[in-house]
C-alpha cells in the first residue's frame, strides 16, 4: 500500500530551530566569560581577600563583609517601580558599623537633583562628601584602591552583576531619579564601567547616567574589553576616587 505524502510530512516533523539574535550571543558569551574570570579571580586573590579581612577585623569591631540592597539591571522601563527589584550587594566594610546613613541619602538627592557643589580632596575637585568621618583608616585605603570592591565577585558569579555595566544603585537613589534616569537599568549592573575609566567623582550625576546608557546603546564585547583595560589604569591612578 503507498505511503501518501501527507503522512511522511508528518512523520518527518522536525521542530524549528531558533537561531540566537547577536545580542542573545553577545550576552551569553559575556556571562561565560564573567563566570570564568570571576572563578579566576577568586581563586587567585583569595589570600588577599584574606589579609584585608583581617585589617578590617582589627581596626574597628563589626562585621568585614559590608551588605546592602541594590537595584538589579535588566529591567523593562514599564515595570513601575524599579527600586523594589533588588539584590543583596557585597563589599568590603569601610565604614564603622552602624554608621548614620541619612548624610548620605541628603547628599545623594542633592547630587542627582544638580545641588551639590566639588569639594577638594587631595588637590582634586571631586562630588563626595566632605570630611566624612563614618570611613575607618583601613576604609580610606581600600577605597583609594578600590580593593572594597572585590567581594562583588559573588554577585557575578551569581549573576547579579557582570564586570562591565552602570553601576548598582541604593533603592532611595532610584527613587530620586528623572525618567531618563532610568534607562541605565535597562542592562545588567557593573563592577566597572564608563563612568569609572571617565572620572568617576570629578563627573556629574547627569554625566554619568549619559555615559551608562551610552553604554547600554552600544554594548559589546570590544567595548567591554577596552573599558576593562581602560579600568587598570584608572585604579592604580585613582582618578576620581574619594
């Protein structure tokens, strides 16, 4: 008996097979990669990670891993309410334990709302805030080296982050913020970014969130590369660090 032609079709069905846009490759080859150089990263520095540990221990009494929440990326503009999708973001304690944390919150509104005015720190005209007190001996170091920041290591490992991308914003931050403010939410938040190798402090808020959604534009591998190597420098000269 002849096999119709129809029913061949049909037991030869063969499901379609979708084929990754190029920003589906780019994003999946950044996470393999943020993966690998975090596991690296963690192995390699780990006695590092446990020396200042110890600094921390011993210079002032609480716990050594600051935790905070922060604002996740990769949010649609119409979710309504960013600031409430949030992660559990880590770094090195710089500051006492329990210090007040409403002169920052004042300063921040005043700098996104263009109020707050550089103040000099070391010969350099930076937005901070001046003569803070809340930051150990120990704190001053690792923020001048940036070192506070190697236990965001875990958020990318867990995906929370990537090494290139705006960086996390505080929830009361995003309160704060102007509509087009909010597209540097749209990507994944970074250890490092534009901002960083462009003058971090010595920049304007506005400054910044152009740069962070110039980057969400124009995201790529290379461009990822060269804000890496861009960061190197950037750190040992501590350009706009406070």
């Amino acid at each position: 008996m002849a096999t119709k032609i129809s029913h061949l079709r049909e037991a030869t069905y063969l499901p379609s097979l979708a084929i990754p846009t190029a920003d589906q490759l780019y994003l999946l080859v950044k996470r393999a990669l943020d993966v690998i150089l975090a596991l690296v990263l963690l192995v390699l520095l780990a006695p590092l990670m446990a020396v200042i540990a110890l600094a921390i221990a011993l210079d002032s009494p609480g716990p050594v891993i600051f935790r905070q929440q922060r604002v996740l990326g990769d949010q649609s503009l119409n979710d309504g309410r960013p600031e409430e999708h949030t992660f559990t973001f880590y770094k090195f304690r710089t500051m006492y334990h329990n210090a007040d944390q409403d002169c920052h919150r004042r300063y921040v509104e005043s700098l996104i709302n263009g109020q707050a005015e550089k103040m000099e720190d070391d010969g350099k005209k930076l937005y901070k805030l001046g003569n803070d007190r809340r930051v150990t001996r120990v704190g001053r170091f690792l923020r001048k080296t940036s070192l506070d920041e190697l236990p965001q290591l875990i958020n990318i490992l867990r995906g929370e982050m990537s090494f290139v991308g705006p960086r996390p914003a505080i929830p009361y931050e995003v309160r704060q913020y102007k509509p087009w403010h909010l597209q540097r939410l749209t990507v994944t938040q970074g250890l490092t970014g534009l901002w960083q190798v462009m003058g971090r402090n010595e920049l304007s808020f506005d400054e910044m969130v152009s740069l962070d959604i110039a980057y969400a534009r124009q995201r790529s591998l290379r461009l990822d590369g060269k804000i890496l190597l861009a960061t190197i420098p950037a750190v040992l000269k501590g350009r706009g660090v406070r």
